[in-house]
C-alpha cells in the first residue's frame, strides 16, 4: 500500500513559497501518478537529497530558492518530456519573488558564450528569452558596491545596440497572449531596465502611449519598481516618471484594449508611501482610492483598489490605518447601496464584506472566506468542492480547491492572479477547467463572476476540445444578450462579452502547440465566426459604451489570424480587421486593425508573421 503524503497547504496567499511548494508537490504529484516516477527519482536527478526536498517542500530546513527549482525543472522535463505543461517552477517564481538574484533568471548561459551569442539575430522567443538572461547574466555578475558601476557601464557601452533590440523583442512578447514567456518576457524588461534605465524607459513609455497591446507593460513597470527599492540612485530616476506615468492612468485606461485588466494599480499597490514628497499627500493612496470610488470601473478594478489601497496601508502605513478604516467605511456603505450599480450589486457588496473582514481581522488580504446567503456564493464553493470528484491527489486537494475559491473570490487582484499563476504551474490545470465551467454552467446572472471565471479560463491555456467547446457556448451566451434591443444592454454584460472575446485570444491566440491545441483553435473559431461577423457587421460595436466588444475583437482576430488556405483568398480574421480598420468610430479599435493589418499579415505568402516580430 502506498505511503500516504504529507498535506501541501497553502496557508498563505500572500506568500510566495508556500505558493511555489505547492506547484511543486503537484509537479511532482503528476509525474508519480501518470508516469510513476517517483519524488525519489526526481530529487535524485536533480543532484538534491529526497529528505531534504520533503522537508523543502513543508518550508522546513531548505529553501525552494531559484538553484534548487532550476535544477528540479531541469529533472522533471528530462524524466518526463512528454507531460505537456512540465517544469515552470523557475518561471513562477520569478513571477512571485522577482528578479531577486542570478539563479532566477529563466535561462542560465555561461558567461563566455554570450558574447558571442548576443550577436546572433533573433528567430524565435526562445533566442530573444536566452540572450536577455545572458546579459543580464553579466550584468548581475559585475553588480557590486566595490566596482561602483564601472562594470554595468561597460557592458551598457558595449551592448548598447543589442540591449534596444532585445528590449523591443520582449516588449512584443510580453503584450503576447499570457503564457510562462509572456511573463518572463516582463520580467527579463524590467531587469535590463534597472541597467538601462533610459533605453528601457523610453521604449516602455512609448508602448504604454501607442502599442495597441502595451497595457501589458504595467507589470514592467512594476518589476522595475520592486528591483529600484534596495537602489537608490535608480529610486530618483524611476520615481517622477512612475508618477507621471500614474498621473496619465485614468487618460491611458480610456485607450486602454481591456481597462479592466487593472495591471496600473497593480503598480500603485507597489508603490511605498515615502515616494511622496516629504509634506505632501499620498498620491498613490488618493489614486486608488478614486478608483475605488469610481462607479463607471468594474468591479475588477473597484475591488484591487479597494483592497490594494488596505494592504498597502498594513504594509508600508500603519500610522494612517485609522484614517484608512474610515474612507473604507465610507466606501463600505456606498457599495452597499444598490441604486450604484444594479447590474453588478451583489460584485460590489462581495467586496463591501471582504473589505469589512479584512478590517475586522487586520491582516492584508482574505486567507478565507466571510459567508454570505447567495446563490453565486453557493455556486462557487460546489464547484470548489467538485475538485473532490476529480483525479487530483488527496496531498494536493485541499489546496488546489482553496486555490480555486480565490480565483473566483479574491478581490485582492494581485493575489487573484498569483493563484490562477501557481495553479498553471502545478499543472492540473484540466479538473480546474471543468470546475470553471461548473460555475459558468450553474451561474447564469452575475457577470461579475463569469467574467472572473472567463479570465482564468483563458489563463489556465488549457487548449482542448472541451474548453474550446464551453468558450464557444460561453461567447453565444453573450451574443444572445448584448445582441436584444430592448431594454438596454447593462455595462457588465458589455464587459462579459468583452471577457469572453479575451479568453479566446488568451487560450487559443498563444503560439504554442500542443496535442489537439491547432483542432480546438479551429473549432471555436468557426463556432463564434458568424455570430461575431454580424456583430462587427451591423454596426452595433459602434457606440461609445459598446467599443470594449470592438476591442476584444480586434484583439481575438489578431491573435488567432491562421495563414490563408489560398494565398488569393483572405483570412476571415483579416476580412474583419479591414473593415473595422474601415468604418469604426473608436480609434483604439482602428489603431489595432491597422497595426495588425500591417505587421501581421504576408500579403503575398498568406502567411501569418509572429507576433515577436510585429515591431511598431
């Protein structure tokens, strides 16, 4: 009878390692159980001690620290290269811890074959990815108090053509689909960045102002600003553009492709309030709180400015936590009224109870749940307990469904996130799905939920059939209802055909192939093709409070584009794109077409152009 495993708990959302132990165990959870190759045998391979990996793995005695995970990624893809979504334990911690030291890096090169490897042109993501982290490699190596810069500034010097092209290659592959290298692409800007300042901003700057998919360079922004904090020289330098950059949010989030993605007050959570001038206000505090107020957000973006605006109190302020307490309290009652909203009152109560729990308990953000008599409410948790009946190993369960519940019920956004994150690299990320679909099935009248739940659908990059299938149903779900005349369409329905659009693009747009991925791309798209041709077609994306359908369409057909079955015949996705580059109202939509109809498409081969090499 097999040895019953220890329970990996995560006992905190808030705390990398007990998300990154996690993702771990379930790596490891899979490989025993679909290839019987046991934690013994990986520990092994991977040059560590199987007692001292068990006691890693409970936060005991040894550190899952970026060696250790580079070297068990390592292992599990050579003893298991045909598990689709193996290893990226690298990756998610780079993404939760930051690019703290060499052995996070994504990729480790020695250093005598970068030079000559940053002269190779780039083909692929993968030689973009390698040769960042070979220079900041040797960037990191020289990064002493001793030398005093001297050696950054003679790589800089050296490099210095190589760094803007490198820049401007991870900038396409960061606005990508999400995927592990989208991320890392983020992140790798944000490290030359901290070497390169000006270059890096500059190019930052202008994708924020003019790339159609630049939102996505928020999270560089806040890469740069973690990196800057232990630098203080690179503090003066980051601290008046941030702002200025911050002081444009509400401007650029008009523009913005998906507004409510809130990737900016992910940024402003992680801004210290010494960043203020001695004697001034908290900008930063006075920003998310307006956005908390803002009854035109969503309810995405009410809830990460709400809680951001808490947690950054407990953490960086605890003088101000009673002024704090009170402009929440204040909020609390206005998200109560349900004159506010009546499309999304029950998201903006949810917030309401998890902001009073969060108070009452004074911790940073919810480890668990305060309980309120809603069918939603119900929905979510028999979801989450529908894990049970799926193939997950009992020592992973537990903290795959608590996972679950805070990619649906977390209002801290970046902590959502990091939970839809750990749950991709576990890699079990199939019984999830289902369980999201429970819940896109079961709840058919809060959007705010669907929209959660479509998100973390398109993230999880699960490219079946099946999924492919309930995003097709999901797509017409919202058809049928942005599509009635009569009475108005309310703003959360906008915003979940807008998600669904997304999802699409998030799932089936990222170019990496997967057994069945090209078969499940295809079907959605001739599943929603039609619908979303009359859509674009009788003009009803043509009004300001309908341009979010447009965008997201754009976005779908851009991402998903396939090369022409006949080179003289054009794709539906550039028969679409063209016209809406032709007769749309909302320069955001146009400025997309255009720039995709330009960079994407090969005229002559009807050959798709990847998006690595769609420089604007």
């Amino acid at each position: 009878m097999p040895r019953a495993r220890k329970v990996q708990d995560v006992g905190d959302i808030g705390d990398p390692s007990d998300l990154v132990a996690w993702a771990t165990a379930a790596q490891l959870a899979r490989l025993d159980e679909n290839c019987h190759i046991s934690n013994k045998t990986v520990a092994r391979a991977s040059g560590w001690d199987a007692g001292n990996l068990a006691t890693a793995l409970h936060g005991e005695r040894h550190r899952l620290d970026g060696e250790r995970l580079r070297r068990l990624d390592e292992a599990i893809c050579a003893l298991a290269p045909e598990v689709e979504n193996a290893g990226g334990l690298t990756s998610l911690s780079l993404r939760l811890r930051g690019l703290t030291d060499r052995t996070s890096l994504v990729a480790h090169v020695p250093c005598n074959w970068a030079p000559e490897m940053l002269l190779e042109p780039f083909r692929t993501e993968f030689d973009v990815l390698v040769q960042a982290s070979a220079l900041l490699t040797m960037f990191m190596a020289v990064d002493a108090p001793k030398l005093k810069g001297e050696g950054v500034r003679a790589i800089r010097q050296r490099y210095d053509e190589q760094i803007i092209e490198l820049i401007d290659r991870l900038i396409m592959i960061g606005a990508s689909p999400p995927t592990p290298r989208n991320t890392d692409a983020l992140a790798l800007v944000g490290g030359l960045a901290k070497y390169s300042f000006e270059p890096a901003k500059e190019r930052l700057h202008h994708a924020l102002h003019t790339q159609p998919l630049g939102f996505r360079m928020w999270r560089t922004v806040t890469a740069l600003v973690q990196l800057s904090k232990t630098n203080p020289d690179l503090v003066n330098r980051v601290k008046p553009w941030v702002r200025g950059l911050l002081n444009e949010a509400d401007r650029l989030r008009l523009a913005n492709v998906y507004p409510g993605r809130s990737l900016e007050l992910e940024l402003a959570i992680a801004i210290p309030p010494d960043w203020s001038p001695p004697g001034d206000e908290d900008w930063v505090y006075q920003l998310l709180l307006a956005r908390a107020r803002n009854t035109t957000a969503t309810v995405r973006e009410r809830g990460t400015a709400a809680h951001g605006l808490w947690q950054r109190t407990v953490a960086y302020d605890p003088d101000n936590i009673g002024k704090c307490k009170d402009e929440l309290g204040s909020l609390i009652r206005q998200l109560r009224s349900r004159d506010e909203r009546k499309d999304v009152a029950d998201g903006l109560q949810w917030i309401a109870a998890t902001l009073e729990h969060v108070i009452e308990k004074n911790v940073e953000f919810c480890n668990d749940w305060p309980e309120v008599d809603q069918p939603w409410f119900i929905t979510v948790n028999e979801a989450a307990d529908s894990l049970d009946h799926e193939f997950i190993p009992p020592h992973i369960q537990p903290a795959a469904k608590q996972l679950f519940r805070h990619v649906l019920l977390q209002n801290a956004g970046v902590e959502r996130r990091e939970a839809i994150d750990t749950l991709v690299a576990g890699g079990w990320i199939e019984p999830i799905a289902n369980a999201l679909q429970r819940v896109l099935t079961q709840e058919k009248n809060q959007a705010w939920i669907r929209i959660r739940a479509l998100f973390a659908l398109g993230f999880l990059q699960h490219r079946d059939l099946t999924v492919s299938q309930n995003l097709s149903t999901a797509f017409q779900e919202a058809y049928d209802k942005v599509s009635r005349k009569d009475p108005p369409v309310p703003p959360s329905e906008i915003s979940e055909m807008h998600a669904v659009l997304f999802a699409i693009g998030d799932c089936f747009g990222a170019e990496v192939r997967t057994r069945g991925s090209q078969k499940a791309k295809e079907q959605v798209r001739a599943n929603v093709m039609d619908n979303l041709s009359q859509l674009l077609s009788d003009d009803r994306t043509n009004t300001p409070e309908r341009y979010p359908i447009a965008r997201a369409a754009a976005y779908m057909l851009t991402v998903t584009a396939s090369d022409r079955p006949d080179p003289e015949e054009p794709d539906a996705s550039e028969e679409l794109l063209l016209r809406l580059s032709r007769y749309h109202g909302d320069r955001t939509t146009k400025s997309l077409c255009a720039w995709a109809l330009e960079h994407r498409f090969d005229s002559e081969s009807g050959k798709i152009h990847p998006l690595l090499h769609m420089i604007k």
